[in-house]
C-alpha cells in the first residue's frame, strides 16, 4: 500500500505540509508570497510537482519490480520502496534551497510585474531519478 499521503484525498494535508515547510524554512520567501498573494498559487504547483515527481518514480518502481514466488515478502518489499520513495520525495521537495527562493524572489518582484508577466514558480530543481 503506498504511504497514506500520497492518496489523492490528502491534497490538503501536503498543501499544510508544504506551507508549514516553506514558513520554517525560507521565511523571507514566505512573506513575500504571501504579501504578493502568490502563495497559493506556489503551494498548488509545488505540490504538484512533488506529486507528479512521485509518481513517476512509484510507476518504475511498480513496474520495474520482478516478482518472486514468495508474494509476502514481494508485497512487504513493493511497500518499504514505496515508502523509502516518499521520504525522499519530502526531503527533496520540502527543502527551499537559498538560491531557488531568491530566483523565484527576483522573478516575483514588483518590477516582474511592470509588463504583466506572471512569474515562472518552476522548480531549479527536481527529485532525483532513480
């Protein structure tokens, strides 16, 4: 069974989750979302992201899988990978790395909206693939 947060019906727990982890660790870049009204916005496709990053992973490691005679064991080991995956995928996607924050700052500035562009909230970078 893949971890009770990844299911699609706890959308709103990893939008808590990722916004508890951005206020904790990128303050500066919380605020700033905030006071621009973008961080819903941010939260929606960081999750997303990290979701769709997970998935990707969880489909190879589904499908990548080479099953034995011992469906126990195959069942307990499918778990534990899925497991170890998304724990990595919040180690990676809850992180906001200085440099990340501060691109994303400079493109979310007042001056960014002069033309009416809408700032770019992509990631620099993505979890790793395995």
């Amino acid at each position: 069974m893949p971890p009770l947060l990844t299911m699609d019906y706890k959308k709103p727990d990893r939008l808590k989750m990722i916004e508890q982890a951005l206020k904790a660790k990128a303050p500066k870049f919380y605020r700033e979302l905030k006071k621009a009204s973008r961080l819903q916005t941010f939260l929606r496709k960081r999750e997303s992201e990290m979701m769709e990053s997970y998935q990707e992973q969880e489909r190879e490691i589904v499908f990548g899988s080479h099953p034995t005679n011992d469906t126990l064991k195959d069942l307990q080991k499918l778990e534990s990978n899925l497991r170890q995956l998304w724990e990595e995928t919040l180690a990676v996607w809850l992180e906001f790395p200085e440099e990340e924050t501060t691109a994303l700052l400079q493109e979310s500035s007042p001056l960014a909206e002069v033309g009416n562009r809408r700032p770019q909230l992509t990631l620099v970078e993505k979890a790793p693939r395995r």
